[in-house]
C-alpha cells in the first residue's frame, strides 16, 4: 500500500479503496499571519479540495482515524499545531468534530452585520465579469442569515448594483413580471451573448461599410457641387435675414426712446409724472415745466415779441383757465393801445 499522498496508486487494503493511477496530489493549507488575509476563506476552499479528494480516491470510505491522519498530513506544518491545540486524539475523534474545531479557530467571531454590510455594499466593477459579479454575492450571502430570502436578496443586489454600462440589462430584468432567481440568470446570459453578437456584427461590417462610402462619395461628384451651391445661397439668404431683424429691433428700440411730452423724459412704461399735481394748472399728469398752460402764454410773449416793430402794446394780460369735461379753456382779456386808441 502506497501512501496516499503521493502520486502514485493508492490501495486500501483493509477498506477495499483503490484508486490506481489517479494524481493525489493536493496542496498544503496556506495559514498566513497577516491579519489582513482571510484565512477563513482559505480554510473552507482546502477543505473543500479535501473532499473532493476523499471522495476521488474512495478514501472517504476510510475509518475516521485513517481520515482524520491524511488531513493532519496534507494540511502541513502550521495547521498540525494548531491541531494539537484542541487536546483531541485521534482514537475516538471524527473528522467532522476536526473540522468543527479548525472553523472556530479560523472564525471565533462571525460578525453577521458585517458580512451583511460586504453583501449589501457589493457592486460590480468594470473589469469584472457578471458571472463572476454573481458568482462572489453567492458566496457573501452564505455568512448573511437571511434564511429563505437569500436569493430574492442575491436577485435584488444582482440587478441594482450591476455596472451602468449593462444599464439594458438591467431594464430588461425590471420588466419582467415575478422574476425568479433562475429566470433572472437564463435572462441575463442570453442579454449578455445578445450584446456580444451585435458587437461583433458591427465590427466585422466596420471595413466593408467604409469602402462603400468611399465609392458613394466618388460617384456623386456633380450633384455636390450642386448641394455646396445650395448651401452658399442659404447662408446668404440667413446673413440678410439677420440684418434685417437687426435694423428692425434698433428701429423698435428707437421708437420706444421718444421723449414724452408730459415729464420731459424717456421712458418705456408708467409716466413718472401720472400721478403729480401741476403747480401751474393745478391738475393731474405733467410737470409745471411742461404745462399746456405755460406754452400758450409763452407763445403769445414770442408773438408779441415778433411784433414790436409796429404800434402795438399791451398794456395788461389777464389769463384764466378752467377745466369743462376734460378739456382746457383759456379765457383771456387783453387791453391795447394802438395809435391812443384802447381796445378791450
């Protein structure tokens, strides 16, 4: 009988196991004293290996004591000590009690909120694939506790927390009516070979599509030259027009600057002078300076004025104005003296 170790047959005489021919070898476990490592992860996939290894060769048939040696001697010098901390022997011991003890001592504590927390805060990274975006929630999940939820919880991570350039596939996945977890990865490999397909299509037809512009542009020839005429015409059809508007707006703007007759300025809205009291006339809506009363008799000053060459004089000027249904009435009586005879 060989031993079970190396790479040679194993025989087991005594149990019948046989598993000629077959590589035995496995790895030893990997302890790392950094406490930044997780030797609990590296724990679980050894034993796993073992397992397998077990189960390959037809050792898992084995007494326990037979099994419990060949996992002393393959997992290597570091876990042999840590084995020999449990005060178990090897007569009257399991291997599950064995693996019992080496998954408390790689995870005394299991902090649930914070395998939670990894789980919840989870998000795909570019250079990662969605399978294997899937693949680490699965293992997450598992130190979570959520029971019968995990996988409508693995579901609800996987579509929100996916990489914003499978934005489609998410979409597609929020569309479908009562997803289920098997539904949701049939759903997802068939978007995601979909996506890949188109992408190849397009990059295959990239070369023969250019050489087909390349043969439309040489072909079309006169009618461009057509086109780029066309196209002059219009700019200088939009410069006008823009000139045009131009001279209309400075023309609109200048015809809402004129000087307002009633307060002397330029004003686009209310008239500053809407509401004063005129000193002069005593009503409403101008200034004094531009009262129609004050005009007239300015007037009637400059024509006298004009006048003074000849033999006229006033001699008084008496003005009264009066207010009748909106409109201004000036009375006026006038004495004159012209060649010493009075006129009233």
């Amino acid at each position: 009988m060989q031993n079970p170790t190396t790479g040679g047959g194993v025989v087991d005489e005594k149990d019948g196991a046989c598993d000629k021919g077959m590589n035995t070898h496995l790895k030893q476990l990997n302890i790392s004293s950094d406490p930044a490592n997780n030797n609990a992860e590296s724990w679980k996939r050894w034993w796993q290996q073992l397992e397998l290894y077990l189960l390959a060769t037809g050792l898992d048939k084995s007494s326990e004591k037979r099994k419990i040696a060949i996992l002393l001697h393959l997992i290597g010098e570091r876990g042999l000590n840590i084995f020999n901390t449990f005060n178990l022997k090897l007569d009257g011991s399991t291997l599950s009690e064995v693996k019992s003890k080496f998954d408390n001592f790689f995870e005394p504590r299991r902090n649930v909120t914070m395998s939670r927390y990894a789980f919840f805060t989870r998000r795909q990274t570019k250079s990662e694939s969605i399978s294997d975006f899937l693949t680490d929630l699965e293992i997450k999940s598992k130190d979570c506790e959520f029971g019968t939820l995990r996988e409508s919880l693995i579901k609800d991570i996987f579509i929100a927390n996916m990489d914003n350039d499978l934005s489609h596939v998410r979409q597609r996945l929020l569309q479908e009516p009562d997803l289920t977890y098997e539904r949701m990865q049939e759903l997802t490999r068939t978007l995601i070979v979909a996506q890949q397909d188109a992408e190849k299509i397009v990059r295959d037809s990239s070369v023969p599509g250019e050489n087909v512009m390349h043969l439309s542009r040489k072909n079309r020839g006169r009618g461009d030259s057509r086109q780029r005429a066309s196209s002059r015409r219009s700019a200088s059809n939009s410069r006008r027009s823009a000139s045009s508007s131009r001279k209309s707006a400075s023309n609109s703007e200048h015809s809402s600057t004129r000087t307002c007759g009633r307060c002397g300025q330029s004003h686009r809205f209310k008239c500053p002078a809407t509401a004063v009291q005129c000193r002069s006339c005593k009503n409403f809506g101008h200034f004094a300076k531009y009262c129609l009363k004050n005009k007239r008799v300015s007037q009637l000053q400059s024509f006298n004025s004009d006048k003074s060459s000849q033999d006229h004089f006033v001699g008084m000027l008496n003005s009264q104005l009066k207010s009748s249904q909106g409109h201004m009435l000036l009375r006026m009586s006038m004495e004159l003296d012209i060649g010493g005879t009075e006129f009233t």
